[in-house]
C-alpha cells in the first residue's frame, strides 16, 4: 500500500515540529540546571 504523498507531507511536518520542540524543550532544561 503506497503513501498518498499528503501522508508524506504530514509525517514529515511532524517530525519537524517534534525536532523544534526538543530543541526548546532541551535549552529550557540546559539554562534550568545552569
């Protein structure tokens, strides 16, 4: 069963706002611990 390339997109958007989240999420713990 191929993707529909709408399915691509989604995926794709959605590990890039995962990235960015842990992004934020990691420099909030870093300046927390500093």
């Amino acid at each position: 069963m191929p993707w529909n390339s709408l399915d691509c997109s989604l995926v794709i958007r959605m590990l890039v706002i995962a990235q960015q989240a842990w992004k934020l999420w990691f420099q909030l713990v870093f300046m927390v611990a500093l």
